[in-house]
C-alpha cells in the first residue's frame, strides 16, 4: 500500500499533525507537512512518521531532559534534607 493511502492530513503521529502532502522529496522519500505539538511547522518523511523514528520536533526530547534534571534535583534536596 502507498504512504499517500495511509498517511492523510489531519492524522496524528506522537506529536506530529500531519497539515498537507509536500511537493518536495528526501531522496526517494515522500515529505509530510506536519505542525508539532508545540506548534513547530517541519518536513517530515512518511517513512519516520509510521516507524515511529521522528516523534517531535525536538521538543519532546528537551522536556524529556528538563523533567529528569528536575527529579534528579528533587532526590538531592531529598537526600540533604533527610540527613
């Protein structure tokens, strides 16, 4: 089956928005306009999008990072408090 069947505008991959098939290509690779969760607009292959490879813009990975820097300082501040 083709990406064009299965992929159409309005459908969600993680936290991409698929907005509208592209005129470009990646090599061989059919491009996706989508529009990330934090509102990021990006090409995005049809390829990453159903293996789960491309999940966000980035975002996802920042906030992941932002979230275990937070908990490693809560564990500390608990740790020094307790002592």
């Amino acid at each position: 089956m083709n990406q064009k069947d299965i992929i159409k505008p309005g459908q969600v991959f993680h936290r991409w928005t698929i907005v509208a098939l592209s005129p470009n290509k990646q090599g061989a690779q059919i491009l996706w306009y989508c529009r990330c969760q934090c509102g990021t607009m990006r090409e995005v292959t049809g390829c990453s999008l159903l293996n789960g490879t491309s999940k966000s813009c980035g975002c996802l990975r920042r906030s992941e990072e932002h979230t275990s820097e937070l908990q490693s300082r809560e564990t500390i501040s608990y740790a020094v408090f307790c002592l």
